[in-house]
C-alpha cells in the first residue's frame, strides 16, 4: 500500500506558514513503514529538534482506479479516519531552502499516525466533518473538511491522474491551522465528530 499526502489545502495553514496558494494540489507520500504502529508511542527521531503534529482526516481506497471523475470518486472509498502527518519542521525548511525533496523530514519511521477507521455512512457527508486534535487536553487544532481548498473527491480524482489507486492505500487530505512542535511526554487526541480515533504518546 500507499499513502498519499496533500500539502497546502487550508487556506488558514497555507498562512501560518507562509507558503503561497498553490495552483494544484501539492502531492507527497509517504513509505508504508511511516505508518506508527497501533499501542505504540511515537518517538522524536534524534535528526529533529522540531517535529510538528500535523491533523488530518483520512479516507482508505477500497478499490483500484486510474483517471477517476470526481462526480464517480465517492465509489472508492468507504471508510474515514483522522490521523497526524508529523513532520521534522526544520529538516523540512532545509530541504526546502535547496528545493529537495521533502520525504526525510515526512517519511520517517512513526510519521504517520493513523486512528480507527470508520464507516463513512456513520458520518456527516465527508465534506462536512468537524474534527480536532488535543495535546494534553488543550485543543490544539480544530476545523472542517468544508475549508478543505480541494475536496476529497477533486483529490482522488487528481491524484488518480498520476498514481493508480490501490485496495488499501491511505489519504491523508492536509492540514488546517494549528500545526506546532510536540515534547517528549506530549499526549495527543485526534477526534473526528466528537470521537476519539487515536490517542498517542509522544516519547
Ligand atoms: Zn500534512
């Protein structure tokens, strides 16, 4: 399996950090051994002295497809999740600085954390998902996909072009605002319509 990240898709984060709104969605993956594995901590890699949480909600391919239309992209799907892109922020600025790829500050072993899936029949309509993270009981990060700059059917449909989708591959859908360094001893809650799909603890 894949997983398959977008970059820059709230305008609030696209702020935050200074980028420029970008004309197409900025696509990335990630290696499958990023995924943290379930009941595991998530540890600080020793290469970064500022790792950032980054929430973002998730949506699992449940069957192949290349040169998706957006109106069928809802077919390929049928489960959603909220998980964290971390992210080694200032390898990440390096990287950028020199135009280089960016998959050793986002690809690393733990740097994707991905909480239980649900059905999406047991959700509001995808674009219309409230969720939040809280590190150590404060909420940190909180938004809705209906900010989201493309939504998840135009991403599918996007990203579609270039890569085949597979069973099984992961989306991860972008980050809104919010995003900071985690601490050792941090605990982090990632909840989607009020319920709580991972709790993480940061080592
Ligand atoms: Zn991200």
């Amino acid at each position: 399996m894949k997983i398959i990240c977008i970059g820059r898709n709230y305008t609030d984060h696209i702020a935050e950090l200074e980028n420029e709104k970008p004309e197409n969605p900025v696509v990335f993956l990630k290696p499958d051994t990023a995924i943290l594995l379930k009941g595991q901590p998530f540890f600080i890699p020793e290469f970064s002295q500022d790792v950032h949480h980054e929430v973002e909600v998730l949506v699992r391919i449940n069957r192949i497809g290349k040169h998706i239309q957006p109106k069928f992209a809802s077919k390929y799907y049928d489960e959603i999740s909220l998980g964290i892109d971390f992210t080694a922020r200032d390898l990440q600025a390096q990287l950028k600085a020199k135009g280089l790829p960016w998959e050793k500050a986002k690809g690393f072993d733990g740097a994707a954390v991905v909480g239980k899936w649900i059905a999406k029949q047991e959700l509001p309509p995808v674009d219309k998902l409230n969720f939040a993270l809280n590190k150590n009981n404060e909420t940190v990060q909180e938004s809705n996909t209906a900010l989201m700059l493309w939504k998840i059917d135009e991403l599918i449909a996007y990203i579609s072009q270039f890569f085949t989708l597979k069973i099984g591959d992961i989306i991860f859908t972008g980050t809104p605002a919010g995003v900071g360094p985690v601490a050792i001893n941090d605990v982090l809650v990632g909840k989607l319509e009020g319920r709580e799909l991972f709790n993480i603890k940061v080592k």
